[in-house]
C-alpha cells in the first residue's frame, strides 16, 4: 500500500474503532475512495497563496 492510503485505513479503522487490518477485509476500495475523496475536501478548497515580490523577499529575510 502507498503511504497516503495506508494513512487512511488508519484514519477509517480509528474513526470506526476497528483495526487497521479489519477496515482492509471488510472495506471495498470504492468505500475508502470516499473516504479519501472527504478527508481530501479542505484541502481542495484551500487557494494557492500567491506573495508579491516584494512579501516574498520579506519572507526570507
């Protein structure tokens, strides 16, 4: 498994009380790809943050 989805069987299995390994045999992939497409929502919403120049150099210094 890839680590992102390997964190989200440990997502699901700690949400439903259920082990890692109990939320694999009893999951369908289609189940964890909704789970994985809800805890991925914040993070589709968020904008870009755009610096101008001149708060970039800011930033670093």
């Amino acid at each position: 498994m890839t680590a992102p989805v390997t964190r989200l069987v440990f997502a699901v299995a700690a949400h439903l009380h259920m082990t890692a390994g109990a939320v694999r045999q009893t999951m369908t992939a289609h189940e964890l790809m909704c789970w994985g497409y809800l805890f991925a929502a914040p993070a589709r919403e968020q904008q870009p943050l755009v610096l101008s120049v001149e708060d970039e150099i800011n930033a670093w210094g």
